[in-house]
C-alpha cells in the first residue's frame, strides 16, 4: 500500500478507501490509485483486510443440493442482490442431513462470513435459535422458527397442497393419487395437509393406498406413478410433489402408453422452468423462491451491513395456482 501511495502520489489512506470503496474518494482520485495499483500487481489481502475491519464482506450460503432450478433460483436471486451492494457469496451443501449441516454451517463460520442465509431441513429447531446468538447471524429460507421468525421467509406449503388439489377437484375428478416428498420434512406435510382439507371441503374421501412418499427427484416420480399404476386402484389424476417429480411421472405415463391430459391429468408444484417444456405444459403451484432469496438477502444488507431504505417487512409468501395444458376432465 505505501508503494501505491507513492507512485500515485497519495496518502496510504487515501489507498485504503479506494481499495474499501469508500465513495467519499473523488473518481479522478480514485482512477489514479487503481492505476497504480494495476502497475505495481497490487492484489488486497482479503483475509488481512477482514481482521482488521472485522467483517468479510461476504455472506454464507447453505443449501440442500446445487442441482436444479429451485436451488438455482434462489442462489441467484441472493447472489444478485448481495452483489449489488458489493458483497459476496460463498456455498455450502447440506444434502438434508444433519450432520453435513452442520458441517457445511461450520465451514461457511470458519470462513469468516458476516452472516448465514440457510435451507435446510436436518437441524433442528434449537439449533437454530442457539446458533442465532452467535457472532454470526442466521436467516432460514424456506422454514418458520420459533424464536426467531423475524428472520424466516418461508411459503404458506398447506395452502399450496390446497390450490392444488382444488385444481382438480374443480375439473370434476373425485379419484386423486398423491406423490408426496419425504414425509419427515415439514413442507412436505404441510402441502398433505392442505390436500386433505381441499378433499374434505369437497367432501372426497382420502385414499391412503393412493398415497407415495417421493423424494423430489424425476426418477422418483417415474418410479412413483409406476407403483400406483401398479396397484390397480383407479386413479384419474396425479399430484406431485414438484416439478422435477412431475416430469418423472409424465415420462412414465408416455412410456405406458396413457394420453395426457384425456387419461391422467397431472400437477406439478414450484413452477420450475421445465414445467414450460414438457408435454403436455405442467399445471403447477407457483413458489415464488427468487423473491424469498431477494428477500433474505435485504435482511442481512438492513441488519448486519446497516443499509438503510430496504422492505423486509414479507416472512411469509402466498402461492398460486398456473393453470397449463396438463389438466383436463376424467374421460
């Protein structure tokens, strides 16, 4: 820094600010500082600067799994929004246990983060809250904590389970199939109860025998609709837990031979880019993920970077129903 100082003829604080983006430095200043930083190879030590100021400037991220478009929609929309303010973003995977949960939010600690946005689905509750009064604070997506829902931005599931089955309930089917998530995590239950009260409401009896615990994966759902096609329980509609489940399914029901949507009408949930793309289009509950991830990423720039002027005042999101091609009346 002092030799940067003195090839462009400043004060080594004038470096410091210009290296920190201090916007009080002139731009005229601040060309000729980079200038001479670019002559010299002058590359910041982020961990040094991060000692001495006490914050990385960078937000940890853990996910469940890095594939897919849910994932990829909220990493992007959080990514986007801290790198507008000049933050970074480093990702761990959790893979929906607790144990590398736990690991991935050591990691990202270890790393010196200034705060943690996570989803994930192993850890419980109290670790959550106890972690919460640490130096480094956490924001929960895709979950309400007790204790600390003033930093959670979750989806109403249950009223997404609802509009989905009222979809078809509307389009007169009475023999309803149910591919649901893993039943251990909260989402998937609360979207079972939600599916249960649109069938009482319509007074439609729930079938236990039509009911497949997937695990949110395509080959899940092929697998799925292959079971309960196998059971020889009359069916003439399908929910799926997502999008990805969905297509799994839809795949299925062509390699056997059924026409979508005359024979098996068929609805999806997160209103995934593939929902657009497979035939027939996906009807599916859209989980306005990009907005959560905006959304937790202005809580940390408001309440760990002091930025001022930023809504957060959304922890809960309501979902929709997209009606596509994928619904029809039983034949």
């Amino acid at each position: 820094m002092y030799e940067v100082a003195k090839l462009a003829d400043v004060s080594i604080a004038t470096v410091s600010r210009v290296v920190n983006s201090d916007s009080r430095v002139k731009e005229k200043t601040r060309q000729i500082v980079l200038s001479a930083m670019h002559k010299l190879g002058y590359q910041p030590n982020s961990i040094a600067q991060s000692l001495a100021t006490r914050t990385s400037n960078s937000v940890g991220v853990l996910v469940s799994e890095l594939h897919g478009a849910f994932y990829g929609a909220m990493l992007s929309a959080i990514e986007e929004t801290l790198r507008a303010a000049g933050k970074f973003v480093l990702v761990a995977t959790g893979h929906d246990r607790e144990d590398q949960e736990l690991e991935g939010i050591r990691f990202l600690v270890g790393r010196n983060c200034d705060a943690l946005i996570v989803h994930v689905s192993g850890l419980p509750d109290k670790f959550l809250v106890e972690h919460n009064k640490s130096k480094t604070p956490i924001v929960v997506v895709n979950r309400k904590v007790r204790g600390i829902a003033d930093r959670c931005f979750s989806l109403d599931n249950e009223l997404g389970g609802y509009l989905a089955a009222r979809s078809l309930l509307q389009a007169q089917h009475r023999k309803i199939a149910y591919i649901s998530g893993p039943l251990d995590w909260t989402d998937a239950q609360q979207r079972l109860q939600g599916h249960k009260r649109a069938l009482a409401e319509a007074r439609v009896a729930f079938d236990e025998r039509l009911l497949y615990e997937g695990d949110y994966h395509e080959t899940g759902g092929s697998r799925a609709l292959n079971h309960l096609l196998g059971t020889g329980i009359p069916f003439t509609a399908v929910i799926c837990a997502n999008d990805e489940s969905a297509a799994g399914a839809m795949a299925a029901a062509h390699d056997r031979g059924l026409k979508l949507p005359d024979e098996l009408s068929i609805v999806g949930f997160d209103n995934a880019p593939i929902s657009r793309y497979v035939y027939p289009k996906l009807s599916t509950v859209h989980y306005p993920i990009t907005d959560m991830g905006h959304m937790a990423a202005r809580w940390v720039l408001q309440n760990v970077y002091q930025q001022e002027n930023l809504d957060v005042r959304q922890h809960i999101f309501k979902p929709n129903f997209v009606d596509r091609d994928s619904v029809a009346p039983p034949g």
